[in-house]
C-alpha cells in the first residue's frame, strides 16, 4: 500500500478497547468495565451536578492503572483544587499532571493537539467547552454578533485531534454545560459549542443531582444519552460526598446485594452465616473498618461478572 501502509491494521482480532475504573462500582458497572480508553467522553448537565467529580474520580483511577502517563487538566473555568484533587487521590506532582489556563479557545485547542500528538498516551480534561473562547470574538467588542465561531473553532479542532487518538490512546474527559433552546423546538435544553461535540464522543453522559439528607452529601444520577461501549440509556444513581467523592462503601453494599453475594432480609445484612448489621449505615461503617472484608466481596462480585 506505499508510503502509508503504516495506517493498515493487518490483525483486526488484537485491537481490544482497553478500560479504566470511573471511581464509582455502580457506574463501571453501567459501563461495562468503565470508561474506555483513547475516546472522547462528554459530561454535561446542570451546576454542581458531578461533572468535575466524575473528572477527578476518572484522572485518580487512570493514574493507579497508568502511573506512567500525564495528565493534562484544561482549566478554563479556574476551579482548580488541589486539597480537594488529592483527597479523591489525584497525584498532582508536576511529573504527573499538567494544569493548562489558556487565554482563549485557539491557544487551547493547539495544547490539546500538540499533547496528543507527541505524548499519545494519557488523560485531557476541557473544563469547559463554554469557556472555549474564540480570538476572534476575544478581540472584538461585548455585544458584537459572533454567530458560531466557537462551532467551527470546536469543530475543526476535533478534526485535528481525532486522526491522532484511537486504541491505548489518550482518552479527553469533556466537560459542558446546558443552555435553554431559545428555538423553541425538539429538546428545551442543549449543550455549548455547536453539534460536533455529539458526533465525536464516543460516550456522552448526563448528569442530575438532588441534595441528601442534613447537606452531607448529594444524590447524583449519571445517564447515558450515547454509550458505543456501555449498557444504552442507562442511568446510575449515586452518592457523593461532599469534600470526599462517591461513597463507594455505600455503592459496593448495593452490588453485593444485587448480585445475591451479601443478603438482605428486612434491615439487616447478612454474608453468608455472619450477620453484618441492621441498616445500611451501619454495614457501610463495617465495611470502612474492614478492608479484607471489602476486597473479598469485590473478588466475588467480579467472579459474578465473569461468569
């Protein structure tokens, strides 16, 4: 085939898709395994419903699988936290990760761009696509019509990215936001950045959340609007505490009981002939004091999956 016979794949069988944990057991679970590697994923809904949380949880988990591999952190909405990144576990070393605060939307675009082409491996978060502001409308006055420069920048810019990702590749976690359809037609809310963020991700998830008990934590729930490699429309409802993350413990009681590993009978909890406790708070509390305890549930949990 020539000169570029280095874009043909002779063995088909051995390109598999490579996954990484999200953080949370029950959204793995809806993923099939969790989020795949060297794809586009988008993350969209409404204020504090998650999306940075399910971007931090992600860079934590890739960087236990993928120690060797940076991070690069697009922060164009300046929400950078370091105490609260490594609380969930993110290594923030300067080896490790890499925050970007570009100027505007170009010179992002060309940060991304460039980190694909010559790392190739690892993870980018855009937060947010809304920031991603075009020079030409950085230059020009407030309230000067711009009629979709940002959609083409963002769309030309995907073309760029996408010929340089693909399998083991370098995964983008992109972060939008919703605005009312002022056109009055089909769905009355639609993300930012014109249409080709749809068409590129590979997964797109929605995400929802109402406040829990007391303000100590939230009820999120994660739906996915497209999934090429997950459970279709699935929706994962969730725990997330404030200042910590998912509440996992609380998540990995409810898989064992759906996969019959952990018994439930009334309010009280049961593995096998030991009684765990009565109420699921207290199995949670059980379980965060016995780490042998939850790695050998895990360990059934995943022999269910496989068989």
């Amino acid at each position: 085939f020539g000169k570029d016979s280095d874009a043909i794949i002779n063995d088909v069988t051995s390109l598999e898709r490579e996954r990484f944990s999200s953080g949370s057991y029950l959204l793995d679970d809806d993923l099939r395994g969790g989020w795949v590697k060297g794809t586009i994923i988008e993350l969209f809904g409404t204020p504090g419903s998650g999306k940075t949380t399910l971007c931090i949880h992600a860079v934590a988990e890739h960087q236990k699988k993928y120690p060797d591999e940076p991070i690069l952190w697009m922060d164009l909405e300046k929400v950078f936290d370091a105490e609260y990144f490594t609380n969930i576990g993110i290594d923030i070393s300067p080896d490790k990760f890499i925050l970007s605060q570009p100027s505007n939307g170009e010179k992002a675009w060309e940060v991304m761009i460039s980190f694909v082409k010559n790392i190739a491996k690892g993870v980018i978060i855009l937060d947010s696509v809304a920031c991603l502001l075009s020079a030409k409308e950085d230059e020009g006055q407030v309230g000067d019509a711009q009629m979709a420069s940002a959609a083409r920048m963002n769309s030309q810019g995907l073309r760029k990215l996408m010929p340089h990702m693909g399998f083991e590749g370098t995964t983008v976690f992109v972060i939008n936001q919703l605005r009312k359809n002022i056109g009055g037609y089909g769905n009355p809310n639609v993300t930012t950045g014109g249409e080709a963020w749809s068409y590129y991700a590979r997964t797109r998830v929605e995400s929802s959340f109402s406040k829990g008990e007391a303000g100590e934590y939230a009820i999120h729930k994660f739906k996915q609007i497209k999934s090429n490699y997950g459970k279709k429309d699935a929706i994962t409802e969730t725990s997330i505490l404030y200042g910590e993350g998912f509440d996992k413990m609380k998540e990995l009681l409810v898989l064992a009981v759906e996969t019959g590993i952990v018994e439930k009978g009334g309010s009280w909890y049961s593995y096998g002939d030991t009684k765990l406790g009565q109420g699921a708070d207290n199995v949670v509390y059980l379980l965060n004091d016995n780490p042998d305890l939850v790695q050998e549930i895990e360990s059934k949990i995943k022999e269910k999956y496989d068989e």
